[in-house]
C-alpha cells in the first residue's frame, strides 16, 4: 500500500522557484530526469556521495547542478522516494492492494538502496524541520485514507468500534512493515514479504470474527 505524495505547496513552492530559475517547462523536465534516473542508481547503490555524482554524470550535470533543482541534499532524497511511492501506487480493492503491498515488499532484494533510505529517512523524521517529517505524515494517513475506502467500499457503513479497530489494524500494519525492513537490512535472511502476509492474514481473520460476532449480537 504505497502511494505517491506531492501535496500543493510544494507544487507551488516549486513552481515558484523554477520561475525564478529558467524555463519553467524545461525545469520541470530536467527534474522529473533527476528524480528518475536517481531513483535507479540509488535502488542499486544506495545514496553514498558516490551516487549523487553518478547521478549528475548521467543527467549531463555537476552535481551542483542537480541541487540547482532542488531545496537541499534532504529534499531530493525524500523526493526520490516520493517518485518511488509514484511508481509503486496500489489501486483497487483490499485484496489487490494487499497483494501489490506484499509484491513490493518482496522487491527489497532487488533495491536495497531504496529500503536502507527509506529506513534512515524515516528516522530523520523525529526532527520536525526535517523534509522527511511531512512526507512520512501524509504518507501514512493517505495510506489509511485509501485503505479505509476500499476495506468499507463493499460493506454497511461500519460502526465507530468497527472503524477504530480497523485504523488500529492499519496503522500497526504499516508499523510491522517498517520494522521488518529495518530487520532486513541487518538480516538479510529475514522473510519480509512471507512474514507480512501471514499478519496481514491473521487480521483479515480477526476482522471477519469480528463483523460475525456483531451480525450475531445484533
């Protein structure tokens, strides 16, 4: 369940700059270059410095260059995974979204740049100042936005308890997530995906006993 991010007042904030920096168009371009290529060389290699001047040598760039596009070496690390959540969008229902969650967990190996930023971003945003501490903050409610939608698109308007649990429920999902991909990174060997499928399993049963014992009760 991840999806892409880019709320208006960056829009504008950015729209802003690039109009005091050059062609807005070809300033935009140029970024959504940046973000792409970036968005492979660090799901390979990380985000060493090592990287940034990969990236710059493959936009045609110095590295001052690509900052130019940016507010600071923070910011394009949070928009890198925010150009990630946009590749990675779920749509459709709770099961399809349960399933493409669990297909992209299972591509750490694969991108491993990407969980460790991902990981240390997360922590970077304890400090409210940081640009991470926004993106996590709408990340995780437009993450429980979607997944309330489809959960109760198909059922009776759920009741407050029905509804608390369920956010509870969602809220220690992308907890457990989180969690299990820090372990990965320490342990390679641990079952990310199978490990989040089988808890995400036992709640799907939790919630169902627990829409039985209601239609019982009532």
């Amino acid at each position: 369940m991840v999806v892409g991010l880019v709320n208006d007042s960056e829009k504008c904030r950015y729209s802003i700059n690039m109009a005091t920096r050059g062609s807005y168009a070809k300033g935009i371009a140029k970024r959504a270059e940046i973000l792409d290529i970036a968005l492979e060389v660090f799901g390979k290699e990380g985000y060493r410095g090592t990287s940034l001047r990969k990236v710059a040598h493959l936009c045609n760039l110095s590295l001052a260059g690509v900052m130019h596009y940016f507010d600071s070496k923070e910011d394009l690390l949070v928009q890198i995974l925010r150009k990630r959540d946009l590749r990675d969008e779920v749509t459709g229902d709770d099961v399809k979204q349960q399933d493409k969650f669990l297909e992209i967990l299972g591509r750490n190996g694969e991108e491993p740049g990407l969980v460790a930023l991902y990981v240390t971003m997360a922590a970077a945003a304890v400090d409210p100042e940081h640009p991470a501490a926004a993106y996590f903050k709408e990340r995780y409610e437009h993450i429980l936005e979607i997944a309330e939608e489809s959960y109760f698109q198909t059922r009776p308007t759920p009741s407050d308890e029905e509804l608390s649990y369920f956010r509870i429920m969602t809220r220690s999902s992308l907890a457990m997530a989180d969690g299990l991909q820090l372990q990965w990174l320490v342990d390679p060997s641990v079952d990310v995906a199978g490990t989040m499928a089988v808890f995400l399993e036992q709640i799907r049963t939790f919630m169902a006993m627990s829409a039985e014992q209601r239609n019982a009760d009532q």
